[in-house]
C-alpha cells in the first residue's frame, strides 16, 4: 500500500487537498462519492486498499470540463 508521501509523489492529491481545491468539507466529498457522483461533482477519484486518492492529470480534465 502506498504511503502519503509516496502517493503525493506519483501524482496524486488525498480527500484534504482535494476539499481545498473544490472548495467543499471532507464530509460533503465523501457524500459526493457515496451519492455516485465522483467524476461529476468532484473530480473522479482512485482507491488503494482503503485510501482514496485523486490524480492530479484528473483533476486538472475535471476542471477544465467545467468551463
């Protein structure tokens, strides 16, 4: 499983950074995500074992979507 820093290093952001960036609470993505609209609402995310991570290239696509 990756760590934090490893996961950061290849190119992903984790719920914290992505809550920024989107502008939403944590509770708010993951309910996002429960509701089906990962890849919509918020950027479409990735899971390893347990962790969701967001890659960067996706996030970059999900915003520029949304001009």
């Amino acid at each position: 499983m990756l760590s934090s820093e490893e996961s950061e290093n290849l190119g992903f952001f984790n719920v914290d950074d992505i809550s920024e960036l989107v502008g939403m609470k944590r509770g708010a993505i993951y309910a996002a995500i429960s509701r089906g609209k990962d890849g919509t609402d918020i950027p479409p995310s990735v899971t390893f074992g347990r962790k969701r991570r967001w890659r960067k290239v996706d996030y970059i696509e999900w915003e520029r979507k949304l001009d």
